[in-house]
C-alpha cells in the first residue's frame, strides 16, 4: 500500500526529473521563479501535469513577458545616460546615479519575481538598503515626482 508521501514522490520523479525528491514544488523549497520556470520547461519537454489551459497559458505568457534584472538594469542605464550597467552596481552616491540605482531595484521587484535579498545578491548590496531605494522610488511615483527623461 502506497502512502501520501510514494504518491508525491512519484509525481515529483515524473514530471520534474531535474529536482531532486524533497526539492519539489510541495515542499516549499524553491522559489515562485524557479517553480514556473520548471513548468515551463517541462511543459516544453512535453509532459503532462493535469493543469488546465489557462494556467499553462498564465505560465508561458509570464515566462515570455519577464525581463530579467540585467534587461531592467540595461534600459535604466541607458534612461539616465549611463556608460554601463554595472554602474548601478558601484557604491558612489552622486545624485543621478543614486535615482538610476532606485528606478532599478523598483522594476526588479516590480517587474519579476525576485525577492529583496535576491535583488541585493545581483547588484553587490544588502537587501535592506534595495528595500528602502525601492520605497523611495515608489513614493516619487506616487508623488509625481519622478522625471520621464532625465538623460
């Protein structure tokens, strides 16, 4: 007699053969960009996961439309007239580089589905201080008082 947890197992072996057991979507482990990023695959690979259509339909749309962070970072920097992306990266704290930087970790967290601390990993700084340029940025565009082309 099989349990609940055969029963996962077989489901995570069959349809997710990259991960392994107990690193599946039930167990909590990985994060929301990875598990449709899985789906995804998996469904390109062709398997079948019982999902109706417009789940799969929402999981290929949202792969497809997702920028990554070096996208985002690649259009800011050629916003505010930046040599290189990885400017943002850089510790200065002159007055454009500083609002490029705010624009930048706002559409990271807007625009895909990396955390804080995932965000601060990529560009070099700690997950607080992503948050709160983030925070800044949201209440300027709130306000209005963001400009459209400062470049």
């Amino acid at each position: 007699m099989s349990t609940a947890s055969d029963v996962s197992q077989d489901y995570q072996s069959k349809f997710f053969p990259k991960l392994p057991v107990g690193l599946g979507w039930r167990s909590g482990q990985i994060s929301q960009a990875r598990r449709i990023r899985e789906i995804a695959e998996a469904e390109q690979r062709g398997y079948e996961r019982g999902m109706d259509e417009a789940k799969r339909r929402f999981v290929s749309e949202t792969i497809i439309s997702m920028p990554t962070m070096r996208q985002i970072a690649e259009e800011v920097a050629a916003k505010y007239g930046l040599a290189s992306w990885r400017q943002l990266r850089s510790h200065r704290r002159n007055r454009p580089l500083v609002a490029a930087k705010h624009e930048c970790w706002w559409r990271c967290r807007e625009e895909t589905t990396h955390s804080f601390p995932s965000i601060g990993r990529f560009f070099g700084f700690d997950h607080t201080t992503i948050l709160a340029g983030a925070r800044v940025h949201d209440l300027a565009v709130k306000n209005g008082d963001c400009v459209e082309n400062p470049g």
